[in-house]
C-alpha cells in the first residue's frame, strides 16, 4: 500500500503563507507589545502555581514515606513481642537500622502512657513522658496512625540526638519590609513526623513515631529547585528558589544573600505573614524577597489540630521576565521583516523534503492504529528522511513478527492449560472408576497368594500382586495429578528449600554416580510458595535429571534474582543424554514419557508444570542430544493469591 500527495498543495500553501504573513504583518507589530506583557507574565503566575503544586506534592511525599515506615515497624511481630519483653537490645538495633535507611533525625518508641521505652538517637535517654504531643495524644485516643508537620520545642529536641538542638537554633537577621516584633533566634524546630500504634493481641502496647528535622535541612527547598527549575540563571542567581518558613523565619531555602550565602534567618514580610500565616490563605504576586523581586507563590503548612505553623514558598525572579519581554519584542520585529522574504523559499522546501514524507508517515501511523500491517512506505531519498522511511518500513514487519510469535506463544499456553485441565477431568474419573476394581483384584489376589503360597502357582501370583499394586501406584499418581489442592502458602528462600530436598535426594540410590554442584545466590529475596508442592517439583527435575544420566554425570542447580522481572529464578542444567527436538514440545503433555517401559507414568513433568502455573510462574527447557538438559523456573516475588 503506497501513499502520495497532492502536487497543487505547493501553490496553496505558498499564497496561503505570503497572504497570512502581508496581512498580520502590520497588526502583529500593533498588539505585539500589548500580547507579550499581558500573556508572559500571565504564563509565569500560572507557572509558579503549578510549581508550588510540585512543591507541595514534594514536601507531603516525603511525610507519606515516613508514615508507611512507622505503619511498618508497628506491624512487625518480633518488634511488638520486643515492646513487651522490653528487649532494649533488640528495639535500639533494629530503630537505628530503620532510622538510617529513612535518613530521619527522631525515631522513639513510648508505653501506652507516652512514656519513652526507646530513643534510637540517645539510647541512653529513656524513662522521660512525652507531655502535649498531639501525635502521641492523637495516637492514644483513637488508637490511629497520624502524619504531617509539627513544631518540636528545643527541651524535646535536646533529648534526641547530639546537634539535633543547635541544627535548630537560627539566628534572626532585621528586613525592611518586616514590621513584626524583633526576635534574636528560634530555637523550635519544624519537622515532618508521623506516628503509629503498636497492638498486640489487640491491645495497644506502645506508640511508634519518627520525624524529620526540616531546620537547616536542605535537601527539600534544593529537590524541589532541581526538579523544577533545573539550573538556570539570570545574570549570575539562580532563576527560581523554594523556602520553608517556620512561623516568618526562614528555617531551609536556597534564595542566597548578597554574599553568596543561604538566606537563613531572614524574615518574610508582613503582608504576606498576615495573608498566609494568619488568615491561612494561597498568596500569589510579586514579593521582595531578600533583596529581589520575585513572582510568588507561599502556601500555609499546617499541623495535625489544623494550625498554621509554617510556609512553603516557590518564586520566579521578576527580571527573568522583563528580559523575555524585551527580547521578544526586539526579535518579533525582526521576524516581520524578514519572514515575507524567505516565506517562498520556506514554502517550497517544506513541500518537497519534509511535508510530504512526514504526511505518508502519519497517514501510515493512522493504518497501523487501525491494525493493517501490509504497508510499504516508499523510500525517495537517503537523507534522514528517507532513513525514517526505512526504519518504519522495518518497524512494522517487527511487529508483524512480534505479534505472530506472541498469538504462536498464547496458542500453545492455552493448548497446554486446555489439555492439562481436560485430562485432569478425565484421568480423575477414569482413575476413581479403575481403583475399586483394583482393590478387589489386590485383595483376592494377595488371598489366593497366602493360601497357594507353597504351589506351583506362586509365582504367578506374585506377578498378579505386584502388578496389582503398581497399577494401583499409577492410579494414585493419576489422581494426585487430577486433584487441585489449596496452596499453603508462606515466604521462604528457595535456597532453604532446594538445599532440604537435596539433603534427602542425595542419599537416593539414583545419585550414586551423579555429582550435584550448587550455585545459589545468596541474596535472592524470599518469595510466596507451597513448599511441599515446590519440593515435589524439585525432586522430579532431580530424579529426571538422575536417569538422564545412568553412567554418571553432573547436576548443577542455580539460584538467581532477575531485576527486570522481579522474580527468583531456578535452573537445573545436567549433562545426561537430552532430549531430541520432536519430543521437546510433549514433555509436559500427562502420560508422555521416554522411560523404559514401567520406569515412568508420564506425569511427573505435567504436575510440576502444574504447580509452577499455579505460583504464577514460568517453566521452560531447553535441550539438545547428547548436550543435556536445561530446565529454568522463574517465580514472582511479589505476593500473589492462591
């Protein structure tokens, strides 16, 4: 299928485009000015909005992570028997550990009462009741987590960790525009802090909390500067800044002082105090901050009882925008003169090299979306164009091949579930209906065996019981594997597990001459599994693997994470006799086998199939004659239903 376009469309677009450029060429200069004041200062307000937004977003992101990490220590089984047992040891380890991965300055544990079992930052701090703490009281009266921001007084902060009081405490430096009381310092500190019960046996036994202190803390107002302004300067400052204010005193900003230092200490003005501390309100106008103008945006941060306590603030440098609007206005004149001048030149090349290649592109794009693949796009030139044009042709037949293999894969999967279950069906009901007349064959037979034991017909009896009785072992088999049991699932390490099984297959007189080396990474995550049902599908790749190699040979069974896919994976490669390629496709089908005759049912490989189905896992071998085997199992570490 091949695409063209019109040939008159060069003589419509090039009168098009000379017309429109004569015609708004004089109005243009007229409003031009008028356009660039009123809609680039109206993009920037709009813009510090949205970034204060980010910032928000930001800022209770990092109180949201804090609350599930406090949600999850309360959760843990050992720490809440620890609370009880009053195992000091175990609790100072395990919060010291959690306090630094968090990167968090308080982590404590309380008694019902707020009495301090644990400071994980002054261990040897203890015993002291945490009095008019809201999260504490918020906690004990409705027995719920609780997060957000809260003001914690030096005598709080002196009994954390050593710094933690004089990281706090800021000096307070005079402004202009600041007509409140004068202090000298603020020695309180601003911090994110959550809070969470500890319940055992559904009785709460203590009260777990963390927080961040945000004074002299840095890496808010700079995460929230790098994601949203990037590093850009105007005349040497930076184009955009963020604060965090705890009452009207800076506590964290990046907005510098004349000599190149943070503005910490320095106030916010009066105005904007009253607008945003003291009515609770979004301010969004020009402000002097330091000694700049800036377009800004201040939001009210509150604390659990709702009060205001602090500000979060975003802001443009104003001169950022009147140097885009001198510069536009100086470059939208130029462009007037000299765009009816090159608007032919522009037209024809437009036309030739790029509007025509790009139309055929996105008219392709259009029949791909609606699923036809048989497209061929012509290509005319070797320029980059002409390269896009072979790439895409390239492009769909990948596709093509792509979904062939992905219906030929989901074909088979649902052939195999499709077989799998059907035979399942049968072989339940054909195995219930053989084993009652088996039962009487045995019975009679091991009657008849006692009574003629010393005849000429003992053997033949012999052979009536023991192939009785493998019968019946088949029957078992057959409806061990028509029989869907309910996963018992726990967390484990399949090391753990592969390591018992082997423990017991080595002794197997199969093993004898077999040599099984492991290679088990050791930090492999746990993952959720039946480990009975797991070990039967080891001991079958193991057995499998053993008479694959009657003279001897060697096993090698691995263990590995794979990052990409989130799942543990499991090979078990021998150097037996492998499997020639006719038979590859069958090996899981119930009732296939290459064994001797009486050596195999068939369904060890499609029960184990099977099991791994039902983790939500993946199967797959690959094999050659005489090259061995190579079976691979990957298992999915995140939690997954039965």
């Amino acid at each position: 299928m091949k695409f063209t376009i019109s040939t008159n469309i060069r003589d419509k677009l090039m009168m098009s485009l000379i017309s429109v450029v004569l015609v708004t060429g004089i109005s243009s200069s007229i409003v031009g000015l008028w356009i660039i004041k009123s809609n680039v200062v109206g993009q920037a307000y709009d813009n510090v909005q949205s970034y204060l937004t980010t910032a928000e977003y930001i800022y209770n992101h990092r109180i949201h992570i804090i609350n599930l990490f406090m949600d999850h220590l309360a959760s843990l089984p050992y720490l809440k028997t620890a609370i009880v047992t009053r195992d000091r040891q175990l609790l100072v380890t395990k919060l010291r550990e959690m306090m630094q991965s968090l990167n968090i300055d308080v982590l404590n544990i309380t008694d019902p009462d707020g009495k301090v079992l644990v400071r994980a930052g002054n261990p040897g701090v203890t015993g002291d009741i945490i009095t008019g703490d809201p999260y504490i009281e918020y906690v004990k009266k409705t027995g719920k987590p609780c997060w957000g921001s809260d003001i914690m007084p030096k005598k709080h902060l002196d009994l954390e960790r050593q710094g933690l009081a004089a990281q706090a405490c800021i000096g307070i430096v005079p402004a202009k525009l600041v007509q409140k009381e004068f202090m000298h310092y603020v020695d309180d500190g601003l911090v994110i802090k959550a809070a969470a019960p500890v319940f055992k046996n559904g009785k709460l036994v203590g009260i777990i909390y963390g927080a961040r202190l945000l004074n002299r803390n840095y890496e808010f107002v700079d995460r929230i500067k790098n994601l949203v302004f990037k590093d850009e300067k105007i005349n040497g400052f930076d184009m955009g800044s963020a604060t965090i204010f705890l009452g009207d005193v800076r506590i964290s900003t990046n907005v510098k002082r004349k000599g190149g230092g943070r503005a910490i200490g320095t106030r916010i003005s009066n105005e904007v105090f009253q607008q945003v501390h003291d009515r609770g309100k979004l301010w969004l106008d020009k402000a002097f901050v330091v000694d700049k103008w800036y377009i800004s945006a201040y939001s009210p941060i509150r604390d659990i009882r709702n009060n205001v306590i602090g500000v979060l603030y975003v802001g443009l440098l104003e001169e950022k925008f009147d140097k885009v609007k001198r510069e536009t206005t100086f470059f939208f004149l130029l462009i007037i003169i000299f765009s009816t001048l090159i608007a032919i030149f522009i037209t024809s090349y437009l036309i030739h090299h790029i509007i025509n290649p790009v139309k055929t592109l996105v008219e392709a794009s259009n029949e791909i979306a609606r699923g036809n693949y048989t497209i061929s796009i012509p290509v005319e030139s070797r320029d980059e164009l002409g390269y896009l044009c072979n790439t895409f042709n390239l492009m769909v037949a990948a596709i093509v091949e792509r979904d062939n293999k992905l219906k030929e894969q989901t074909q088979k999967q649902i052939a195999q579930s499709e077989k799998l279950a059907s035979l399942g069906r049968l072989a339940s009901g054909i195995a219930h209906e053989i084993n009652n007349p088996l039962t009487g064959v045995l019975t009679y037979s091991s009657v008849l065996l006692e009574d003629l034991r010393d005849t000429e017909y003992r053997e033949d009896l012999d052979v009536i019981v023991g192939e009785t009785l493998r019968c019946r072992k088949i029957v078992q088999e057959i409806l061990d594997f028509a029989r869907e049991t309910r996963l018992e699932k726990a967390r484990v390490n399949l090391n753990g597990v592969i390591h018992d099984a082997l423990s017991i297959l080595e002794k197997n007189f199969n093993f004898q001459n077999v040599k099984i080396v492991r290679k088990f990474r050791d930090t492999i995550p746990e993952v959720w599994c039946d480990v009975n049902l797991f070990k039967s599908v080891i001991n079958n790749l193991a057995l499998n693997a053993a008479d694959a190699m009657p003279d001897g040979g060697t096993l090698e069974i691995a263990t590995d994470y794979n990052e990409a896919e989130d799942s543990v994976v499991l090979t078990f490669a021998d150097t037996g006799s492998g499997i020639s390629e006719e038979d590859l496709d069958k090996i899981f089908d119930p009732f296939f086998t290459t064994k001797e005759t009486g050596k195999g049912t068939g369904l060890g490989l499609a029960v184990s199939y099977g099991i791994v189905q039902r983790h939500k896992g993946i199967i797959d071998v690959k094999s050659s004659p005489g090259q061995g085997t190579t079976f691979t199992i990957m298992l999915p570490v995140a939690v997954v239903d039965a």
